[in-house]
C-alpha cells in the first residue's frame, strides 16, 4: 500500500505520518510519501499532475492546507481561500486522474452556520449564514467536501472528509498573532510566568465557548475513518452528506481555557481580556454521533492534553519552534 500524506510536516499531518510510521516499524507493508511545500507546492497544478503521475499512490490523506486562527483568517482572506481552493482542485483531481482509490480530505468545524444548533451535525451544512471571520476558508473548506462527493458520485471514486474541531498538541503554530488560542495563550502565559509578570491578556471576552481535541486523537480518527470498509462508510453517510465530525464531544469557555492553561504554565497573575480583538463564533461544539455509531471516541482528556503539549514545548529549543 503506498500512501501519500500531504501536509507532513503540519501538526496533524506530522500526527498521522508518526502513527503510519509506527506501523510500518511493526512491520506493516506500507510505502509512505512525503512532499515539503518547497518540494512540491500543492497550489501548482501542473506540478501537481506530474508528481501523482510519476507517484501514483494507492491512497491519498489531505492534511496540507493554509491554515491558521481567527485574526490570521481574517487578516488574509484572499490567501485562505484561493490556496485552500487550489490545493483541494489540484490534489483531488490528479489524484482522480492518477486512479487514486480512497482519499480523505480534512476540512474544519468552521463550515457550519455562525448560530447553527448546538451540537452541530453533519446536515447542519449549508443551512444558514458562516462566521464572516472565516468565510472564505470556511466556504474553500465546504468545496472540498463538495469536490469528494461530485467525483464519487460521477466517477465512482472512494473520496471521504473529516471535520475536526479546533485542534492542538505537538508540532502546533506558535506565532503569536497568527496561530491558534491554544498555543497562543500556552506561550504567552509561559512566557508571563517566567517573567513573572502581573497580568496576562486573551483577546475577546472569554465568552465563547470551544471544543478543543489532541492531535494524537485527530490522527487516529483520521485513519479510523480512512481505513472503514466502503459499505460501513456509505451505510452511515449520504453521497451528498457524507462528511464525518471528528471532536471531544465537550467544550469550554475561552476563560476556563486561559485558567487551566495558567495552572498548567504555573502563571498567577490577573488574566485580563482585550474586547478589541473578535470573539468569533459564540459556540462550536460538535455532534460526534455519527462517529461514535461507527466506533471511534476521542481517548485524551483536555488538561492531561494541555500539560502534554505544554511538556513538549518546554522540550522544544525556543528558536525553532513553530512560528508563522
Ligand atoms: N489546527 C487546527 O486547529 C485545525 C486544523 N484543521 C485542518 O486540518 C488540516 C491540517 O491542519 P494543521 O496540521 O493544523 O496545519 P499546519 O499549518 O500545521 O500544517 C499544514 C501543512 O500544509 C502544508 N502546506 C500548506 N500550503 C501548502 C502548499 N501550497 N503546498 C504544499 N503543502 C502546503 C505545509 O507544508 P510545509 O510545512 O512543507 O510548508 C504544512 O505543513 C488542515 O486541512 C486544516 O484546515 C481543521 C480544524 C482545526
Ligand atoms: C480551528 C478554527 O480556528 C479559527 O477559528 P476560532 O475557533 O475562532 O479559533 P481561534 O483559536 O483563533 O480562537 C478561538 C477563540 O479564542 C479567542 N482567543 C483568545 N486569545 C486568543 C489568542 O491569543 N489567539 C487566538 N488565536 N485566539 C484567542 C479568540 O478571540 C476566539 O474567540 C478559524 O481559523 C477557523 O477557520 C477554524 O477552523
């Protein structure tokens, strides 16, 4: 089985190439391939078509994405849609065109409706108006659902999509401007802690609510659902509903994240909040239903997840961790 991970070197894409890896260290037969964005850029499509026509991989996992928190989205819209777009076009048709068999494409929880019902399920897409913060990754994020599904149903192709929840754990973005709320606050409260400064500041109003899930459990469920028989698959989805919530089932307020993240960085300090900055989406929590009826749960609890992550920063050389 030779399989191609794009997106490696990424948090969740480095998550499942270690899992794969550790596999085929236990001897599976498994020929797994690699492609650095400088090696390959997944934009250029005929760059694109030469690499899966040279490759031709059996299967394909899509973890390669421009990808990044609220005020990133929002500072570059232009870039999160058009590469998204691109990236998905390009991947998914000469995966097609290479006679790729199954492909699983992550997509995000930010495909639904800004006041969907809580929980979300799957059918709550395309049913109301998204977060104007992330639209435009949000809507390059529904089109790669859209392409998996029109290719399978015109081309009989096995093509699947996840929809994680917010993630986090090793090998995250830790810019501070750019990268998400978890590594964010978890390098700035470090940071505070050690200075021993007094005060520390979350942007919003620590009002949202988010669901948060380790990127080991991503990778797992990631590959759970990859490797599902196609008739258990298609029993449970709908050719044109046929993505698959992946989350922790519970979640939290941006305040209680900023207070389990000064316990864990030993921060004691007051923890202001910047209104300036958005707030986002109120809630996002995810129905995990579908994915729970076909066997899989999320394993790793948020503090135990936190302490995790922040184990590994503390073990990383400062000057090279990841920040863009
Ligand atoms: N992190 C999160 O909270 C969430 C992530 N997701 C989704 O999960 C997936 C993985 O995200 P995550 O691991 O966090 O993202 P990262 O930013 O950690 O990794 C993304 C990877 O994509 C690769 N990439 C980006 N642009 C290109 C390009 N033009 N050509 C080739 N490769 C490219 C980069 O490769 P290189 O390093 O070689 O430059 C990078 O390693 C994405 O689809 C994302 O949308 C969904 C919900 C939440
Ligand atoms: C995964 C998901 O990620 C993004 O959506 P988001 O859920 O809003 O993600 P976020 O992690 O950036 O923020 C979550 C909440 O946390 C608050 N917050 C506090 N302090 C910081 C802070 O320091 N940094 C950040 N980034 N947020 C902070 C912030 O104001 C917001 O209320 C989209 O890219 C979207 O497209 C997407 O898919």
């Amino acid at each position: 089985m030779k399989i191609y991970i794009a997106g490696h070197r990424g948090m969740v894409g480095g998550a499942i190439l270690r899992q794969l890896q550790a596999r085929k260290d236990a001897g599976a037969d498994l020929t797994l391939i690699t492609r650095t964005s400088a090696e390959l850029d997944l934009t250029d499509q005929a760059a694109v078509r030469d690499f899966f026509q040279a490759e031709r991989p059996d299967q394909v996992i899509l973890a390669a994405a421009k990808v990044g928190g609220i005020v990133a989205n929002n500072s570059y819209p232009a870039q999160f849609i058009y590469e998204n777009l691109m990236i998905e076009c390009n991947v998914i048709h000469q995966a097609y065109a290479a006679g790729v068999t199954r492909l699983l494409q992550l997509g995000s929880s930010c495909i639904y409706p800004k006041l969907a019902e809580q929980p979300m399920r799957e059918d709550a897409l395309l049913t109301g108006v998204l977060e104007p913060t992330n639209e435009p990754y949000a809507i390059a994020k529904i089109a790669g659902i859209k392409l998996c599904e029109s290719y399978n149903r015109q081309y009989g192709t096995d093509y699947r999509s996840v929809m994680p929840t917010n993630l986090y754990g090793p090998g995250d973005n830790f810019h501070p401007e750019n990268s998400h709320v978890l590594p964010a606050l978890l390098r700035r409260f470090h940071t505070a802690a050690r200075e021993g400064a007094a005060e520390v500041v979350v942007w919003g109003s620590g009002k949202p609510m988010r669901e948060f899930l380790h990127v080991d459990d991503m990778a797992a469920a990631s590959l759970f659902v990859m490797e599902l028989d196609k008739a258990v698959y298609d029993r449970e989805t709908e050719p044109m509903l046929s993505h698959i919530n992946v989350g922790s089932g519970t979640d939290v307020t941006i305040r209680e994240l900023a207070e389990t993240v000064a316990e864990v960085t030993g921060f004691r300090g007051r923890i202001a909040f910047d209104a300036s900055k958005p707030d986002g989406t109120p809630r996002k929590l995810m129905d995990v239903s579908r994915l729970a009826r076909l066997g899989w749960r999320a394993a790793i609890e948020l503090q135990q997840g936190i302490q995790g992550t922040y184990d590994w920063f503390l073990a990383q050389d400062a000057d090279r961790l990841r920040a863009k």
